[in-house]
C-alpha cells in the first residue's frame, strides 16, 4: 500500500512539472503574452466628386480606438489623415485624374492600426469621359457673314445653365441664355437676331451634372470654331463634279450655283457658300414625258421616282435663311426635293423658288454605232437571247435584259468603236416600258454604273472623277455623262450589277450613245 502511495505521488509531479513547460513554450511563440487586435471599420465605401473621393464607413465597436486613419494613394499623389474616433466620413479633395486606392482603420491609443481593406475609386476631372462627353448644348454652328446660325443637341435635363457669349459689331458683350425653352422652340436651328463681330471668340458655357455626380460640375467654356464642316453628301458631290477631295476655302467661296440632282441628305452646306447665289434641284435628270403622262407631275414624289431631301425641315429652314441673309433663289424642275405636297403639309410656299417642268435633254452629236461590236462578261444561257445589241442600235425603245439568275452578277458590257475616237462623254437610257402595265420593271433598273475607257483594252482608266455614278431609275430616263476631259478611247465598258428582282436577281438598260 505505501509502494502505491509513493507512485502517485510520483506521478502528480511529473504531471505539474510538464504543465510549467509546456506554458513556457507558449509563452515563448506569443511574445509576451496574449495578442489583442484593434476592432477594424467595415462597410467601406468610396463615392466619386468633382476632383475628389467620398470615403464613408462603420466604426467598430471596440473601446481602445482612438483615431480614423484615412489613406490613399494614386498616380503620384498619396495622402493620409488622422479623424476624430467618431467620424463615419471623410472628403478627398484636390485630386487629380486616375484611379485612387483608398484605405480606412481604426488607431487605438498605442498606435496600433486595424485591419484595413482597400477599396478603389476614380474622381470626376476635365479629363473623365464623362466629363468629355457631356452636352455641349450645341451641335453644330455656321458663322454666315456677321450671323450666326446654331444647331441645338437635343436638351439635356442634367444641364443646369448654359449661355453663349458674344460681341456685337457694334463691340457690346452680350449673352444668350440657353434655355431647354430655347432649345423646343427651336427644334431645327436658330438664326441668333443680333449681327455679331465674327472676328472676336464667340464663347459656351455649361454647367450640369453628371450620373453618379452630387456636385454641379463648371465645365470649361469652349469657343465656337471657324473651320469649316462639310457633309458628306456634299464632299460626294464636289468629288464627283469637281475631282476635289478636300473643300478648300477658295472653292467654297467660288460657288455662285448648286445644282443637285439625286437624293441628297440635307442643304445645310449652302451656309458655308459666302457667294452662293442659286440652288438648282433636278435639272438634270431627264424623264421621259410618256412617265410623266401615266403618272401625273404631281405625283413623283409619292412613286419614289423623284430625288428626295432625307433632312427636308433642315433643308427647307437654311433655303429660308439663306434667302432672308443673302437673297438665295431655288430652281426646281419637276417635283423634285421639293414637292408641292411635301410644301404644302409643312405649310411652306418658299417664294423665292421657281417652279420649271421636266428638263429636255442637250443636244449632242452622237456617234454612229451601227459597225460597232458589243460583248458581255456574262454570257446568255439556255438559249437566251438578251439582245446586247440592242444596246447600241439607236433606238430608244428597245433593250437589253439578261435572264433572271439566282444570284447577283456583275455585268462588263465593252464596246469596241473600232478606230480611236475622241470622247466627250456618252448617254445611258434606261428600259423603256409603261409602268402601270409593267410596273414590276421598275425594280431591274440599275442605279449606278462604271465607265471605263481605253485604247488597247490593257489599260482602262475612269471616265469620270468617281468609279461609280448615279443614274436617273425611271423608265425611259435618261443621264447624260459629260466627261470632265476629252478622252482618246477605242473601247468603251460599262460595268453594272444585277438588282433585286422579285426572288431572283436580273437587269436592264435601254440605250448607251457616246458622243
């Protein structure tokens, strides 16, 4: 019995003993003693300002903290603030552009830090893309002499004022306040009544917000620009009948006459012609009376035969303008752009328009194809015959017509006039048909072509400025091509594409004539 006594005395030693070890062992990887961490804020969040970050928060509930300490850092500015124990928000200001890391933690008396997660965020700034990209209330402009012509955006609600500043040529500054108002009222452009001094900065100033934004951002002002902006349409239509790639200060100042003859976007180039006298619509296409006869003269607009304005408001109010600033006059054959029943539902009479009846086609000594050979890159088959001859035979009624295919083909019609001739230009006729009877025709008309010329049939070069050209897709309607310089030509091709034919795909022309 003592032997047992002895042992568990024994064993409750070695047992006390180890615990005090193992402590030390502890004690030894905890430093000295138990590790306490400051309370972190949470719920983190970063709202962008006008050059500035937003930072808000939630504090922890731990006793110890002491102070909020705010970092951040982008780019090459960083920063850091120490706030009150209680603060839950914090501005950034006096930032630049870029995207700034941002990190919020509680400080306790000791100076410890909490754990801190960053969170990212990017200020509004001149340079933002959404800063760039606000309204700049107004689209575009055209200084007319010593007027101003302005093309409103449409209004934005988040602008909260705007205003055009300018002098007058007698030198008072004066401003315009832009209005939403303004703007409705004005819904196409707006002739701006006081004459002004082109040469001193007419100037825009903004002021809005922006999504995501609670301050009302002052935008930088912009002046209006002189340089000159031209459509497309316009660009199209100098390179087609001037060869000019660019519209140069001098030609546009040249121009007395603009004569348009196929659909066409809108006129408001005629503002950047200081000497523009005269606008002429469709005198150049030739329609054939019998057309006109079976449809009535009114009616060519509601057929879509007739040359149309996509922008007719536009169009109709720079026609006004231009004649209340400088006397314009419109010439308009036909019912072309311009229809009585377009000016009477937009109750416009346009005074200073005359009216004139279809155009006759000039006079041109036409050559004698009679010995000439005509061939097709496309040939006929099933014993088709598509009468290419036809083409060249003189007669205005007949026509050449492939058969229907189940594809598009691209047609290489080449004449060969047998001797070197020297060319002025040449004459295109459409199939000539009754539309009422064959109105299905109408959809086989080609509306553009290539002309190509050449002496040895290895080199070929434009007739024309532009490969392709616009042609007159009435029946019967004939386009006139005056080159615009003589060519030495044995050959002869015109290039054209099959149209939409029902489910199929063909086409058709009436007459080639060179002269």
């Amino acid at each position: 019995m003592m032997i047992k006594r002895y042992l568990w005395s024994f064993v409750l030693l070695f047992a006390l003993v180890s615990c005090n070890d193992l402590e030390d062992t502890y004690s030894d990887f905890s430093g000295d003693g138990v590790i306490r961490y400051v309370g972190k804020c949470t719920d983190v969040t970063v709202t962008p300002g006008w050059r500035k970050l937003t930072v808000t928060w939630d504090n922890s509930v731990d006793p110890t903290i002491d102070k909020i300490k705010i970092s951040w850092k982008g780019g090459n500015i960083t920063g850091d603030s120490l706030l009150n124990k209680d603060a839950t928000t914090c501005d950034i200001v006096g930032l630049e552009d870029g995207m700034y890391e941002v990190s919020v933690c509680g400080v306790d008396r000791k100076g410890n830090n909490s754990l801190a997660i960053p969170v990212f965020g990017r200020p509004y700034t001149m340079n933002h893309e959404n800063v760039i990209s606000f309204s700049r209330i107004i689209a575009k402009h055209y200084f007319v002499g010593n007027r101003l012509v302005l093309f409103f955006s449409n209004w934005d609600n988040n602008v909260t004022s705007a205003s055009l500043k300018y002098y007058t040529v007698d030198g008072e500054l004066k401003e315009l306040s832009i209005t939403m108002f303004l703007v409705y009222l004005n819904p196409i452009c707006y002739l701006l009544p006081d004459k002004i001094d082109p040469e001193k900065p007419v100037v825009v100033e903004r002021s809005g917000k922006i999504e995501g934004c609670d301050d009302i951002i002052v935008f930088d002002p912009y002046e209006l620009s002189h340089d000159k902006l031209y459509t497309t349409d316009f660009k199209r239509y100098v390179k087609t009948k001037y060869g000019l790639s660019e519209v140069s200060e001098a030609f546009a100042n040249s121009l007395t006459e603009l004569e348009i003859d196929y659909s066409y976007s809108s006129l408001e180039d005629i503002l950047n012609l200081p000497n523009i006298e005269k606008v002429i619509l469709g005198k150049n296409r030739y329609l054939k009376e019998e057309y006109l006869k079976n449809y009535g003269k009114d009616s060519l607009r509601l057929n879509e035969s007739a040359s149309e304005l996509y922008e007719i408001d536009r169009s109709i109010k720079v026609l006004e303008i231009a004649n209340e600033l400088y006397g314009l006059t419109v010439d308009r054959y036909n019912q072309h752009f311009l229809s009585d029943a377009i000016l009477s539902a937009k109750r416009k009479t346009l005074s200073f328009m005359n009216k004139y009846p279809n155009p006759l086609p000039p006079e041109k000594q036409y050559f004698d194809g009679s010995t000439w050979e005509i061939s097709c890159s496309e040939k006929d088959e099933h014993s088709f015959n598509s009468h290419l001859e036809y083409l060249i035979d003189g007669d205005l009624e007949t026509y050449w017509q492939p058969e229907v295919a189940l594809y598009v083909r691209t047609f290489e019609i080449t004449i060969d006039m047998k001797e070197v001739k020297t060319v002025a230009g040449i004459r295109i006729v459409q199939k000539d048909f009754n539309p009422r009877i064959d109105f299905a025709s109408t959809s086989m008309l080609p509306g553009i072509i290539k002309i190509k010329v050449s002496k040895d049939q290895v080199y070929w070069q434009d007739a024309m400025y532009m490969e392709e050209n616009t042609i007159g897709d009435t029946c019967g309607e004939i386009t006139i091509f005056d080159f615009p310089a003589i060519k030495e030509a044995q050959y002869i091709k015109i290039i054209v594409d099959d149209q939409t034919y029902g489910q199929y795909f063909t086409t058709a022309l009436g007459e080639i004539s060179i002269f």
